[in-house]
C-alpha cells in the first residue's frame, strides 16, 4: 500500500475526515457484543450475545443508520469519547490507533477486502447469538472477544 494511501498512519484520531473515521471500522462486530461489568473489581467480561441489530450470520449492524434511535445505549464512538471508553477489543483498530499502533493486516484498509476480516477470525459472524434469544448474559461468558484474532489455519 502506498504511504500516501495510509491516512492512519500519517493522521491522528482526531485529524481524520468522518470518511476516514468510518473506514476505520473493519466491521467485525465485536464491540456489538454484550459486556458484563464487575461491581466491585471493575472488570470486563465479554458475552457471544449480539445487540439486537447485529445480523449474527455477517456480524453486521441490521440498520447502522438508525441504530442510535433504536438502542439508546449504543455509542457513537468519537476522539473524545474513545478516552472514556475501556471494553473496546483489543484489535479494535480505533483503539489501537489511539495507542499508536498500526492496523492489522487483515484490517480491510490494508488487506483490500472486507472478507479478511472473518478469515482472520476477527469477525462475530456466525460465532454469536442475539440478545433476545440469549436468557441471562452469565451463561454466555466467553474470551475470544477480548484476546487478538488468532492466525487462519491453512
């Protein structure tokens, strides 16, 4: 990839277009996933339970546009609010721009395709359930969510 092409790599968060910020998104539909957090330690569990939204079949929001009237609690990730921010995972490219690293090369901005995404296992498709089929968020405590997609095996 030409280094003109790279804008991450030449541009903070905050210098970034709404385009280049949106493209930011690999759409893996991790941070779709549901979190439990710790009253008393503070901690993040992950869940495989998607918002209602989440097309659990492609890992994609149903209405994207939308999705901020039809759940409230959904975050419109900004610079700012990114700060605030601490259960996004840790391949997220967002927050890892943010920590001055790079994109993965699996990232679509790097690899050219959007498939890379679920090849790399960084994608939810397939691997979550919706909310309203879950029952309690306990019984689906799983860790893949906060740990780096692991390599494809050929």
């Amino acid at each position: 990839m030409k280094a003109s092409m790279a804008f991450w790599r030449e541009k903070t968060l905050e210098q970034m277009s709404r385009a280049e910020w949106e493209s930011l998104c690999d759409g893996c539909g991790r941070c779709c996933l549901n979190k439990l957090r710790d009253d008393i330690t503070d901690e993040i569990s992950f869940t495989n339970v998607a918002c209602r939204l989440l097309d659990t079949g492609s890992g994609r929001c149903g209405d994207y546009a939308n999705r901020r009237k039809r759940v409230p609690d959904c975050v419109q990730l900004t610079p700012k609010k990114l700060k605030a921010v601490d259960w996004l995972p840790p391949s997220c490219a967002y927050r890892l721009i943010g920590e001055g690293k790079d994109l993965p090369v699996w990232h679509p901005l790097r690899s050219g395709r959007a498939e890379s995404v679920k090849e790399a296992g960084a994608s939810v498709a397939g691997r979550c359930i919706n909310e309203r089929e879950a029952g309690p968020l306990e019984h689906h405590l799983v860790d893949w969510p906060g740990r780096m997609p692991r390599k494809p095996r050929k």
